[in-house]
C-alpha cells in the first residue's frame, strides 16, 4: 500500500498511540485528533522518538464541529482511524447521557465532516461488546449481537449507523474492528496504558498492585464452571491490535466495502492464569481476594478471529507470557504512568505535544474501596 495520510481520532490514547506507531514506521503521515481527556501528549512525543519522525496533534473534541471540520481541511486525509470516545462499562452506567454525546454524537459529527469533505474510508474502534452476554464460544462475526450497557449500547448504535451510511452509499470503505482485551505495551517500555484513577480493566489493575500502587485484585467468581473456577477472557496484545488496523486499512483501500471483524487470539486465559503469570515475570507477589460473582459476568469469552485471518492476512503473534512481559517493562519503567507535564519543545499552536499541561491524574486512591473489572 503506498503512502496515505491517516487522521487518527483518539490517537493520543493507550490502543491509539501504539496504531499511530506502526503508521508512522509503516511511512504513513498521521495527524491526530485528540482533547486529551484520558490521554497525553508525552504518548505522542514518545511515538515520535521510536519512529524518528512525529504525528500533528491537532487538539480538539469531536462535539466541536468547526474545530474538526478545520482538522480535516488541514489534515486532509485519505482515511480515518476513530479511537476517540468514552469506554468505561460503569461510568457509562451511570452516566449514559454522556456517553451516548460523547461516543454516538461525536461519531456522527464525523461522519458528516468526513462526507463533506469526501473521505470515505473509516476503519472504526468498536469492541466485542457489540455480542453481549453471549455463552456461544468462541465468538465469530455471525453472532448475534446486543448489548448489556450503555457503553456496548453507544458502539452498538454507531456500528448500525455505518451499516446505514455504507448501504446508502457504496463509495464508503468501512472496517469494523471488534477487539476483545487489549493489554502490553510497546516492547521499548516507552509508552503503554496509563489509565487515570482506578483501572477498569484487569491488566492495569494487576501492574499496579506489583508496582506496589494497590494494594490487592478482587476476583469477582471462583466457581465459574472453568478450569480454574474464575473468569476466562480472550487478552490480545496492543501491538497485534494495532497491525489489525493497518491490515484492515489496506484492505479498504484495496477492495472497499463495508467489514466486521473479529481481532483477537482465539484463546482464553483465566484471572489467576493472568495474575500468575504477572507474578513469576514482576518476581512480586500479588495478593488477591475470590469475592462474590458480579451479575451479568459470562464465565468465559473468546474470539474466533478466523475471518480475520483469512480476509486481511491478520492474526495475532503474542501470546499472554510476551503481554505479561511488555505490560510489566512499561509499569515497571513508569510506575506512575506518563508525566502531567512533558517538556517544552514546540512552538507551534497546532502541534503542542510539549507544551500542554495535562490535569493531575489520581494513581493512587487509599481511601477507594479497590475492585477491577475481570
């Protein structure tokens, strides 16, 4: 594929800096969009080092219409990779109105920008969410979908909305990515998943209990009908999801058409197989607690990511040991995640990747009642 100019929304972020890494070594100019609410210019900054040459970050929020439609006059993209939206399953639940502005909204507000400005192919975060609480394993594109939060739900209708905007127009060029549980980091330890406050997810939870932030994981269930007895999910590592996107781009610039696809490993490992394994790589204890099963939590889930493999040429190459190991380098390196404030470099108002002060993040919360999603 040659060379393309690739807006990439939400690029600033954990999934989002890494893809925008792999552009950026694959020859592509990428231009991020991002308002900087769960993210840092620092990831960008990072990016810009391992890659020896830099992305724009354009600063900006997808409900300001003109501030996009400005981006995209500036960018001019051939594509568009959309990271950017809100992703935390509780926090959508009880703020859903939010989260539908946010993720529906914002997407839309895309959508129309991108239409009139004629960028047509958009290959979109979405997540295996969209299935809901299926107990049909492994999980393949054919599954029917639903979806049991307002989270699931705001992906659930954006991915029907492409589904309407591809049938009304075949000059669109759509890629569903559905991805199960990102998690590692880049193999250097220079940028990775740098969550503000409490982790939602278990990965971040279990490398901060090793680095000595947390004090221990609650388990939620140990007598799920699994090995094991505690929940088993389908982790798959940053890097193998961010060369999804980019084999998921080529294909629309080659064949068009609207997709769904699976990323995933195919492969589940349960809470202790992760916590263990973070023990023996950390060399740190992680003490954790078996509590009450949550309600709505599925004894297992993981992706049959077959059509992926054979319509795009994707498949993941890491498994959970090199997840694990990656993960714990980053954490290990920046037991504090990325700083608030990177140093100052840059004179231009458009690319403030050392110049934006970022709010303090909370890392550490002694008087929260620590759980995490597993």
């Amino acid at each position: 594929m040659d060379s393309m100019r690739i807006l990439v929304t939400g690029g600033a972020g954990y999934i989002g800096s890494h893809t925008v890494l792999l552009l950026l070594e694959e020859g592509h100019e990428v231009h991020v969009y991002d308002n900087l609410s769960n993210s840092s210019p620092e990831a960008l900054r990072r990016v810009a080092e391992l890659a020896g040459h830099d992305a724009q970050l354009h600063i900006g929020d997808l409900l300001d219409t003109s501030r996009l439609e400005e981006v995209l006059d500036t960018a001019s993209p051939d594509a568009v990779i959309h990271f950017a939206g809100l992703k935390a399953v509780g926090e959508s639940v009880s703020k859903p109105l939010v989260y539908y502005r946010n993720n529906v909204t914002g997407t839309l507000n895309l959508l129309e920008a991108m239409e009139a400005k004629g960028v047509r192919t958009l290959v979109f975060s979405s997540s295996a969410t969209v299935y809901g609480d299926t107990v049909e394993l492994p999980i393949n594109e054919s599954t029917a979908l639903s979806a049991t939060n307002p989270y699931g739900r705001t992906k659930l209708h954006i991915e029907y909305m492409l589904d309407d905007l591809a049938a009304s127009d075949p000059r669109w060029a759509i890629a569903k990515l559905r991805y199960f549980n990102p998690v590692g980091s880049h193999e250097s330890g220079q940028i990775g998943e740098d969550p503000q406050g409490i982790p939602n997810n278990l990965m971040p939870y279990i490398a901060q209990v090793a680095v000595g932030i947390r004090k221990k994981v609650s388990v939620f269930g140990g007598d799920y009908p699994t090995p094991d007895g505690t929940g088993v999910r389908d982790y798959i590592h940053v890097l193998d999801l961010g060369a999804g996107h980019l084999a998921a781009l080529e294909y629309l610039h080659d064949h068009g058409g609207l997709h769904a696809w699976n990323l995933g490993t195919g492969n589940g490992s349960s809470v202790l197989e992760v916590i263990q394994a973070f023990a023996r790589t950390s060399e740190k204890e992680i003490p954790y607690d078996i509590v009450d099963r949550r309600p709505g939590d599925v004894a297992a889930s993981y992706a049959d990511p077959a059509l992926a493999r054979e319509e795009i040429g994707w498949k993941a190459e890491r498994g959970l040991e090199q997840m694990v190991e990656d993960m714990w380098r980053w954490q290990s390196a920046n037991p504090t995640g990325y700083p608030d404030e990177a140093p100052d470099n840059s004179g231009d108002e458009d690319e403030p990747l050392a110049r934006e002060t970022m709010p303090s993040k909370t890392k550490r919360d002694p008087d929260v009642d620590e759980t995490t999603k597993v």
